[in-house]
C-alpha cells in the first residue's frame, strides 16, 4: 500500500508532466494497435486472394470436359498449382443465380447457354500465374483468360508501403514518449539529489533509491498502452458494421477477442519495458 500511496503523491505533485508522459505513450500505442490490426487485416486480405482461383480460363462453346481435363492436365505438368476446378455451364448458371438472387431481373434472360464453361486454376506460387495464363492463352479453344495479378501486386505494394509507414510513426512516437519520461523522471530524480544523498549515507542501495522512479515511469508506459488499446478497440467496434459492408465476403471483422487481448498483452509488456528502461537511463544519467 505504501508503494501505490508513494506512486500516487509523486503523480500529484508534477501532474502535468504525469499528463503529458501518459498522453505521448497513449498516442505511441495507439498508432501501435492501429498499425497491429491494418497489417493483420491486410496479412489476411492477401491470403484471401491467394487462396481464390487466380486464374480463370474461359472455354469457346464448342469446348467440351474433356478438352479441359486436357488443358488442366497440361497447366500440372508446367507449373506447381494448388487446386484447378472445372466449371460447366450448368454450375456457371447455378453460381450467377446465386450471386443475383436480390435481383429477378438479371435472372430472367439467362440461360447455362449463354454462359461459358471454365477452368479455375489457384497457383501455389503466385509468380507462377503469367506462366499458367501464358499456356492457357495458347489454347485453341479457350476464348479469354482473367488472372488475379495485378490485385494481388496491389495489395502486396500496399502492404509494404503500410508497414513502412506505421513502422516510421510508431518508431517516431516511441522516441517521443521514451524522451518525454527520461526528461521528466530526470528533473524528478534531480530535484530529489539531496534526499537521495542521504539515504546513499545510510546504507541504500543505488536499486532502492531508483526503484520509485522505475515504478513510476512502468507505470506511464503501461497505463498509455491500456488508454491507447482502449481507444483503438472502441473505434474499432464502431467502425465493425461499415467494414462488413465494404469487405463483403472477406471475413476480416468482428476481430476475435483472444486477438486484442493478445495486442493488449504484448502492449503492456511492451510499455512496462519502455517505462524501465526509459528511467533507468535517466537516473543512471543524472546520478553521474
């Protein structure tokens, strides 16, 4: 109890330096979760597409299950593929009915005739997919090829380019906040030289003297990274409907809770290790 009581006063007695350390390591972890849950969210998002058909071969009418066993065959023996689907007519019209069930109308016209047969081919390596598309293409009796390509390109770039960027940002954040706690438990540690004179006379030990300011300091680092989950959680849960919405069938919300709770974890661990080592330098530096 004396500990929380010590902990307590020396918050009281500098209380908007205790404000500004808290508000700094509430932004570092902020924009830490924030960062977490984007590159989980697009880690996700990539896999997604990897595992979908990537490339898809359209048959002429006139092509029948075998000239497709055939291609299918020949796309095996050229490149590494995970799986390759053969679609008919019949299982084409069943997937557009599916599809624009909400919308009559679309179905009215329709007919398995109309629609073409088609190969879908999810390459185990993503750089194979011009090489599988290349050798479909070559294929009399295929009219049109489409492959994921280019998407997946996309969302590798992004992915880089978001991770950089959060990296940058959250790097940036945490020499603030590492900064701003040295400062602060440096003056504290330097308005208390006398005191701590003293009890270097009576025998203290230099980790007695310094373990108040290291509590204090774990203290801010901790008490940030809980505000800053916090916050990104509830902003989170109220963006929830709106990215169902737009991601459709990727299912990359609700985020399970065993997730954040691992965030959480990882970022308290994280912040009682910064707060350490952040007053740790500054005492060890004003203690010279």
């Amino acid at each position: 109890m004396s500990k929380v009581q010590s902990l307590t006063r020396a918050i009281r007695r500098t209380p908007y330096q205790s404000l500004s350390a808290i508000i700094l390591t509430t932004l570092t972890f902020f924009s830490l979760s924030i960062f977490t849950l984007v590159v989980l969210g697009t880690t996700r998002m990539l896999t997604y597409f990897e595992s979908r058909p990537q490339v898809t071969a359209f048959f002429k009418d006139d092509a029948t299950k075998a000239d497709a066993e055939n291609l299918k065959k020949l796309v095996e023996d050229e490149a590494s593929i995970e799986v390759a689907t053969y679609v008919s007519k019949e299982d084409a019209l069943k997937l557009y009915k599916e599809q624009n069930q909400d919308n009559p109308l679309l179905l009215e016209m329709v007919t398995a005739d109309i629609l073409p047969a088609s190969l879908e081919v999810s390459a185990k390596n993503v750089d194979d997919l011009e090489k599988i598309a290349s050798i479909m293409q070559k294929d009399p009796l295929v009219e049109e090829v489409v492959f994921q390509k280019d998407v997946i390109d996309t969302l590798r770039k992004w992915l880089g380019g978001i991770r950089l960027a959060g990296l940058f940002l959250t790097t940036l954040l945490t020499i603030a906040s590492v900064t701003t706690i040295i400062v602060i438990i440096g003056l504290k540690f330097r308005s208390k030289k006398p005191e701590m004179y003293t009890l270097t006379l009576l025998g203290a030990t230099n980790w007695y003297i310094r373990r108040p300011f290291v509590l204090e300091s774990m203290f801010y680092g901790c008490l940030g990274a809980i505000i800053g989950w916090g916050i990104s959680y509830i902003l989170l849960l109220y963006l929830t409907p709106n990215l169902i919405t737009f991601l459709g069938e990727i299912r990359l919300v609700p985020v399970p809770y065993w997730v954040m709770l691992a965030i959480l974890g990882g970022e308290i661990i994280v912040g009682a290790i910064l707060g350490g080592v952040s007053s740790l330098i500054a005492t060890r530096r004003v203690g010279r």
